[in-house]
C-alpha cells in the first residue's frame, strides 16, 4: 500500500469519528478511484437533522483531523447556510447534508459507479 492510501485510509477513519461524535446518520463512503476524471479518491457523504447540526458535524471533523492527523481542510463552502457542507481534504471530500438537501442534490445517483461502503444507516 503506498503512503498517500494510508494517509486517507487514516483520514477517512478521523472523520468517520468526526462524524458519530455528533451523531451524524447515514455516512456513506465512496471509493472513486477507478472512475475516470474523478475530482477526488473518496466522497464521505454523511447527514445532519439541521444546520445546527450540520455545523456541528462540520467542526467535529475538522477538530479530530487537526487533532489525530494535524490536518485541515483545503476548502470548505457552504458553512454560512449549512444546508450542505463540502469540505475538501483534497484526497478525500467530505459532503454533510441536512436530509431535504441530500435528497434533492441525490450525490449517491451521480457517482453510481462508485465503490459504495455504507458505514451506518
């Protein structure tokens, strides 16, 4: 295994944890990297029961990363609303959705060639 897949095999893990600290449902990883022109190795896609929540989630992940890997974010967008967060760890981008909006934008249909692990429901 190459160094960079440890890296986001460990990152991943960070922010799964990030993620069930707060309570965040139905996390779904996607494993991108046999998809030509992919933006990114893996999508984590996980929800929130509002914005409160979704920012909630949002600063979990980014308080585990810095703390276990030292990490942050390259970009984040979307904090202002928090209807749907997309934060960019480069190798690895993290979507946390209020439920309506996951619903709506239905990522999952999109990237329906992924590798898809449902991490819980």
């Amino acid at each position: 295994m190459t160094k960079k897949n440890t890296n986001a095999d460990q990152l991943i893990t960070e922010i799964i944890k990030g993620i069930e600290e707060v309570k965040g449902a139905d996390i779904q990883l996607f494993d991108l990297r046999e998809i030509e022109n992919s933006v990114t190795e893996y999508f984590i896609i996980c929800t929130g029961n509002s914005n409160t929540q979704v920012s909630a989630i949002s600063g979990s992940i980014q308080k585990t990363v810095s703390k276990e890997l030292k990490d942050k974010p390259w970009h984040i967008e979307g904090e202002a609303n928090a209807e749907w967060i997309l934060m960019d760890y480069v190798n690895v981008v993290v979507h946390v959705f209020q439920k309506q909006t996951r619903e709506f934008y239905d990522i999952e249909s999109l990237w329906g060639d992924a590798k898809i692990t449902v991490i819980s429901a």
